[in-house]
C-alpha cells in the first residue's frame, strides 16, 4: 500500500519576532519555534509548514497580512528565489543589529561565556558589488518564472545561481549586485553568445553539454580574470567563446579554461590553461601584495579583509619578539600581514596549493621571516613542530566554519601562548571553542566584521589573554 504524502498545516498569523540562523526570521505559534525566510521581525503571515521536528518547524510565507515597519523594498529583482542576499529586505544598520546579537547571544547560549567587551560590529563601506569573486553555472534546465507555456519560450538555457537546495536547477540571473561591473555585462554576454552559436549547457541530470561554470574575479586595482568551465573538450567550440570574451573584453588581464569532465563542480585537482593574458591577478592590501592564481583562496570582501586583518593585528599585540603561529593560514594573507611586527610567523595549512600561494606572496613582499608548513594540524601540531618552529608567544587561528578539531584546541592549551585571536566565520562553532578555551584563558575583547552585507553571515575576532595562575603560599 503507498503511502500517503504527509500534510503538514497551514499557521495563520504569525508574528514574527527574530532574525535566527541561516538567515531565517523565527515565530513562535503555541510555544513551538517555526523559522521562515525571507520575513523580517514585525511581520505578520501566514506560514505553510514544510518541515516538522521535535523542537521547531519550517515554512514558508504565503501570505503577508502586515510587514514590518523596517521593511524595505528589495532592490534585486531576484529576491525570494535566489539562495542570496536573503536580508535586502531590511534596513543595513537593523542587519548589523541582528548581526552582532547572533554573535552575542551564541557566546551567551553556547558558549556560557560573557565578553569583557563587546566592541560595535565593522559595517562595510559599501552594501552592494563588494565582492571580488562569483561563481555562476550553466545549464540547460533554468527555471522558468517567465509565465509562457515551455514550448512558447525561445530556449531553456541558463547561467546564473543555483536555487535553494536544488542542484539541478539555475535561476538565469539578469542583474546581480554583489560585484562591480563590468561583471554583469561579462556574464550576459558569454550567455547570449553561446545561446547564439548554439553551444550547448550542461545538463547536471544527464551529465553532458559543453558549458558548465563561468567564474569571474577582479581586485581593487582594476585587474580582471575570466575562468570559463567547459565539460567537454571541443577545442574548435573552446577557441571561438574565448576569442569572443578576449575580443569583447580587451582590458581583461586573464583568461583561463579548464575541461571538467567530473560529477562535482571543483576544480582544485584540474588542470587550468591559460587562453590569454597573465595566469594571476595582484591584489594591493595594507601595503603588501597578494598573487591571485584561479585557484587561490583570497577573502572576497577585500575592503573588508584589510579591517579585519588590521583587527587581528591590533590585538596579537605585537612588540617585535614575540614568535607566531597562524593556523589555518590559507595563502598566508593574515601571516604576512603580522610579519612586520613580529620576530618570526609560522602559517600552517592542510592545502598544499595554498601554503605554495603563501610561500609566493612572502618572496612577492619581501617578507623573510615567514614559514609556511603544510599539513594536518590534527596530526602535525606536536612537539617536535615546536622544537623545529619556536614556541608560540601569539597564536592566530582562523578555522573553516566547523571550527577546530579537538586536538589542535588540546595543544594550544598545552603551549600556553601569552594570547590567542580567533577569528570565525560561524559564532556558534567559536562560542563552543571559546568555551573550551577559557578555563586558562580571559575572553578580553570580540569584534564582530560584516563581510557579507545583505547576508546574516559575519565574521567574529576574538581577543583572549592568558590567566596569570598565581601559586598557594602559606603563611610562615
């Protein structure tokens, strides 16, 4: 006997009262949390449930009877269905508000920990086209909000952002302002020249087609690099639709290709190969430059990146003796920033393309007293690396968004640095190593930074500084 699809309820006029996690809004309907995107606080909407757990239920709006009196009109034509910039809906200085509460309250809730100081979160200069890299993908099965029957349209072939949870569907993007132009009129362009010559896009369910992702990047100079993602090799194909991007593009200072003929969309483990132009990118920050190759990793809110690096600076406290060590370093860009005022700077990192990145950006910069290891610091963070390395008077750790690893939290408390600043892209994992960390340690100082306006993702440095364990001593 099948069965039945479950039917979830219809909640009516919600309240909503947060802005919680992944950017969701948050009600309460008989004591039972239900999270909603794209609804702000103030709102009032029906809710169709979609999902039921044991503690909290999901949905969607599909009604509003009230919206909020903060609520702004969204600028992009694409809200409420690209996966992105799920906050435009509301005024930036009330997204900085939630921003550094979610930083807060997962301190407070996860952590048990209270802040010395909490220092008003770094708001970015700029809301919109602040990123220096985007990614879009091809594909022959774009979703269809145009209100044609299918067979009237002129063709089902997208470039543009995966929706929400679907891999095999793209909305094709017309305006996106999340980077400068001319990024806009690159992507149009490649799109409506390969509708036109008939190149046909990558069908993820079938796994074939020629065009598969387009990657844009650019720095605060001016430089620009196009990476085009082709699934097969046509060369004939391959040389025309770059051609057409260098003759179109002349300023650009990069164009590479990549035949990616894999399942999964990375290109990490494939060979690039440049079409025209240089293979890199230079980035200017803080008086020091940065190599970008196609695969490197580099903060992609660079204007932001030097506040917060300054952050970290600012509180590693350095006189000019103390030994570092950066740990997850990536190509190196906080190390090298903190080597002018340090003895020495040891950046560990698993990715051995990265640490190859950060030993270039050293030699780039002149920077002689910076070491790169690459390596798992679950494994390799030992004593012997001390005895080879120096011991730590600082440490910098800046881990993905899982947090550290149990051990590597073990071996900072056994090397007893005098402080350590923590930098985050996700509170809760910090607030839960933050806890682990405070038994020795003063949480002296946290600085929220905004990297992703129109986002709840923020980033969070913390500042802590070693107990001072003060021996018993009777009385004689």
């Amino acid at each position: 006997m099948r069965n039945k699809r479950q039917e979830y309820p219809l909640l009516e006029q919600v309240l909503i009262l947060d802005a919680g996690a992944e950017g969701k809004a948050v009600g309460k309907v008989d004591g039972k949390v239900v999270f909603v995107p794209y609804a702000m606080p103030g709102d009032v909407v029906d809710v169709q449930v979609t999902n039921k757990r044991k503690g909290f239920m999901e949905g969607r709006v599909v009604k509003y009877h009230k919206r909020s009196d903060d609520f702004r009109e969204p600028f992009c034509e694409h809200f409420g269905l690209c996966g992105g910039c799920k906050w435009q809906h509301m005024p930036y200085a009330l997204q900085l508000w939630y921003k550094e509460k979610q930083v807060v309250d997962n301190l407070q809730r996860l952590g048990g920990l209270t802040a010395g100081t909490v220092r008003p979160i770094l708001g970015a200069p700029d809301e919109r086209f602040y990123r220096n890299k985007l990614e879009y993908t091809f594909s022959s099965r774009r979703w269809l909000t145009d209100p044609r029957p299918k067979n009237d349209l002129p063709h089902t072939k997208g470039l543009g952002f995966h929706l929400p949870g679907m891999f095999d569907r793209i909305l094709d993007i017309e305006h996106c302002y999340l980077q400068a132009d001319p990024s806009n009129e690159i992507r149009l362009a490649v799109r409506d020249f390969a509708i036109e010559n008939g190149f046909t896009f990558y069908d993820p369910r079938e796994q074939h087609g020629l065009l598969r992702n387009l990657i844009i990047r650019n720095t605060t100079s001016g430089q620009w690099m196009v990476i085009v993602v082709f699934h097969q090799k046509d060369q004939d194909a391959i040389d025309t639709l770059l051609g057409f991007i260098r003759e179109r593009f002349p300023f650009l200072h990069s164009i590479i290709y990549v035949i990616n003929n894999k399942v999964n969309d990375a290109i990490g483990d494939q060979k690039l190969r440049l079409f025209a132009g240089s293979d890199h990118l230079i980035e200017e920050m803080g008086g020091l430059k940065f190599r970008i190759g196609p695969k490197s990793f580099f903060q992609t809110n660079s204007v932001q990146a030097l506040h917060l690096y300054e952050t970290v600076r600012d509180y590693c406290g350095l006189s000019g003796e103390e030994v570092v060590y950066d740990l997850y370093t990536g190509t190196g860009t906080i190390a090298l920033f903190l080597a002018s005022g340090a003895k020495k700077v040891v950046g560990v990192e698993y990715v051995e393309e990265a640490v190859a990145d950060a030993k270039v950006n050293a030699e780039l910069n002149g920077v002689g007293n910076a070491d790169f290891v690459a390596g798992d610091l679950g494994k390799m963070f030992d004593q012997r690396f001390v005895e080879a390395h120096g011991h730590p008077d600082v440490i910098v750790t800046d881990p993905p968004r899982a947090g550290m690893h149990p051990r590597v939290v073990e071996r900072i408390l056994a090397l007893r640095p005098t402080r350590i600043v923590y930098v985050s892209c996700n509170p809760a994992t910090q607030a839960r190593d933050l806890a682990l960390l405070t038994g020795d340690y003063e949480l002296r100082e946290i600085q929220p930074v905004d990297m992703f306006p129109q986002t709840h993702h923020v980033e969070n440095v913390a500042l802590l500084v070693r107990k001072e364990k003060t021996a018993n001593v009777s009385a004689s």
